[in-house]
C-alpha cells in the first residue's frame, strides 16, 4: 500500500498574524481543505493508497464535517496525550490535552506522532527541567500505545538532527524501538524526517540516502511501511517514488517562495506527480528557497 501524508502544521495562520494562510477565512478553512482535494483524489480510488490529512484540532470537526460519501480522505489531528479516559477511570481531567479519545470521538481515524517540532518541544522542556531528553521516545511510546488502544492509526515521526548524523543508525534504531516497544506495529506507519536537511537553504538526501535509511528501517522493525517525510514536494515527488523502499511521503508547505503556504490545487499536483510521474507541470514558486 503507498501513503500519501499531508501535515497542514499551523498553516492556518492568516498572514495578519504572520502566517501563511490566505485560501479561505479560518472558520471555513478545514471545509476549504477537504472540499478542494476529495473530488481529485477519487481518481486514484483502486490504487491502493490511502490519503491522510493532519489538521490542527480546532479544524478537526469541519474537515470531518466536509466529507462526502466514500471519500477518500481521512482526518487525523496531530498528536494525543500519554494518558486517557476510561469507563470507571479518569473521566477527563486533561485540561489542555488532547487526549486519544477525544480525537476519535472527533471523528479522527489518524494521529501523527512525534513530528520533529514535537519531539523539538518535549526535549527543550525535559532539558529546562534538567530532565534526560532522551525520554522523549519512551513519551512517545506511550502516545502511540494510548492512540491505538482508541482505534487511531499512527504515523510515527523520526530522524536525525544534523549532530546526530554521525551516529544515525544508533538514533533511529533507538527511536524505532523505544518508541513501538509493545505497541501494535499493523496500526503505525514511520516517517522517516531528515530533521538537518529541513529549512532554509539546507541541501535535501538523494535517492541513494532516502533508500538507505527506508532498507535501515525496513530491517530494525521487520518490515514496517515507511514513508519520506523531508517532505514530498513537486521537485522531489517522482525521485521519491522511484525509491524501492519507500512506501509514501509526508507533504507540508506546498510553495516554498513567494506567497508560501499551502495550497490544495499544487497538493493535488504532487499526488499527480508521486502517483503517476511524467512531467511536472509548472506552478509558482514550487523551490524552497526563502524559509
Ligand atoms: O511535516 C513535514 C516536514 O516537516 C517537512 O515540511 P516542509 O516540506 O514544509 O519543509
């Protein structure tokens, strides 16, 4: 099966504020989203590919709302807490938290996990407390266990920082195990992102390196679908889709100079270009070049 992630980050920010949003007014924005790429995908149906979308959990409930009847889109939000209510439990006092329940009972079938501004965050914090960052996976763990156990599909982030690529395989191999130590592996999906090669004028891995690290998983975890999670951009759709062990990518930004954002017609393009190749087709500004 291929995946086609889409992380939509906090791009729903209008550009008064300093974000990147100028598709649709925030309240409209989820609709707006779903509306825009569901009637698209559905060209793809028999393809064997599943279409994950990730929004903030304030947009959860007019995504889920915009679905049409066998769409092929599925809403995820992005990331649960390490804990949960329970019948005869904790009956939800989680002030701030999303919990795993929540998300599903928000219409969620999908949460993305330990995306590298997540694992960023957990380890500034650990490390203001003079606490051990390295139990940020074992955090993590405990996220990926509690949103299976709600029926949540997962795709679990990892990557090394550009410190760490000496010793990358010690980094991965400890994230990958830590992090789905006793968890049900037929619900979790890896995105493997190149956390030194994110941001400005940083030179993204070659096919060669993004097939390395897709057999390194592939081997640590017994066979795992992996997806690049760099991300999949109209420059790189059709090398990433040639990687043998890759089974997807993870989309963000959708233009990456000028008016950056994203942008449903150029999301549509980069499925066009992972799924079926050929020539791309030209659209504004599609090279990183000012972030
Ligand atoms: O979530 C995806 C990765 O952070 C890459 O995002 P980007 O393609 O917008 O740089």
């Amino acid at each position: 099966m291929k995946h086609i992630f889409l992380n939509l980050k906090r791009f729903d920010i209008p550009k008064e504020y300093g974000g990147v949003n100028a598709i649709a007014p925030v309240e409209q924005w989820g609709s707006f989203i779903v509306r825009n790429t569901q009637e698209a995908l559905k060209a793809y149906k028999g393809r064997d590919t599943e279409f994950v979308m990730f929004f903030p959990e304030a947009h959860v409930l007019n995504a889920v709302g915009a679905l049409c009847e066998d769409s092929p889109v599925k809403v995820g939000c992005q990331g649960v807490f390490r804990q949960d209510t329970a019948i005869g439990g904790n009956f939800g006092a989680f002030t701030s938290s999303r919990t795993a329940n929540a998300a599903k009972a928000l219409g969620c079938s999908c949460v993305l996990i330990g995306h590298c501004e997540e694992r960023r965050d957990k380890a500034g914090i650990l490390e203001a407390g003079g606490g051990d960052p390295s139990a940020v996976n074992r955090i993590l763990n405990q996220e990926i266990r509690e949103a299976v156990r709600a029926g949540l599909n997962v795709l679990y982030c990892i990557g090394e920082t550009f410190e760490e690529q000496p010793r990358w395989q010690e980094v991965l191999k400890e994230q990958l195990d830590e992090g789905l130590k006793d968890t049900d592996r037929t619900k979790v999906t890896i995105a493997y992102e190149p956390v030194w090669a994110i941001g400005p004028g940083k030179t993204p891995p070659d096919s060669d390196y993004i097939g390395k690290i897709g057999a390194f998983v592939k081997e640590t975890t017994g066979g795992m679908d992996v997806v690049y999670g760099g991300g999949l951009k109209q420059d790189n759709a059709a090398m990433v889709a040639a990687v043998p062990d890759m089974d997807g990518g993870l989309i963000a930004l959708t233009r990456f100079s000028g008016e950056i954002g994203f942008y449903p017609n150029e999301y549509l393009e980069i499925v066009r270009l992972y799924l079926d190749g050929g020539e791309r087709r030209e659209t504004k500004g599609s090279k990183r070049s000012d972030l």
